[in-house]
C-alpha cells in the first residue's frame, strides 16, 4: 500500500439540516462506501460545529486521490444530488468544498 496522504475540507449545512445530514451518512449507500474503499479512501470522519452549520471532514487516502476527486463518477453524482437539498452546493451540486492547509500533525 503507498503512504496514506491526509485531507481536510470545510463544508456547510443549511440551517435546521444537522439531523437529516446524520441520518443520511448513517444510512450511506453501501455501494458508495465500496467505491470510496476501493479508490483508497479511509479513515474519513466528518464533524459538525452546531453554532456555524460548518462540517469539518478529514480523510486518509491511499490512491493518491481523496472523495472530492471522485466527481465524474455517477454514484458519486447520484450522491451530491441526493444531498444538495440539506448542503450549499456548487451548480452541479457537488458540495461547496473549501481544502484545508495541514499545519500541524501528531503521528
């Protein structure tokens, strides 16, 4: 296996939406979990500051590419649209999706 790459993003609710994102995740499509596993996507935790609506997610990869790098994949779309109801998206629904830089890390 390469050496696993880490990757951080802000995303944002709308408002009053924090329950249903939950449920939705929970319920994640196991055929969409697959697709991640098997372009090297793992240990991915997303949180959410309640106050801002901002989730925070972090992921580990190892293919090289992290989830947000997955968007021509049709499972993938099917999933953005399926969430564009509860999130701020881009006009292809893709969530707005801001990289965060790595400043610090304790292995």
């Amino acid at each position: 296996m390469n050496e696993a790459t880490r990757t951080a993003f802000l995303m944002k609710l709308k408002p009053g939406k924090a329950e249903e994102y939950k449920r939705r995740h929970d319920e994640i499509w196991p055929e969409l979990k697959d697709l991640l596993k098997k372009n090297g996507v793992f240990d991915y935790s997303i949180f959410l500051d309640e106050e801002t609506n901002t989730l925070f997610a972090v992921q580990k990869n190892s293919g090289g590419a992290g989830s947000q790098d997955l968007g021509s994949n049709p499972l993938v779309k099917k999933w953005w649209d399926y969430m564009a109801d509860i999130m701020e998206t881009n006009p292809d629904n893709s969530p707005v999706s801001i990289p965060l830089k790595e400043v610090f890390y304790l292995p």
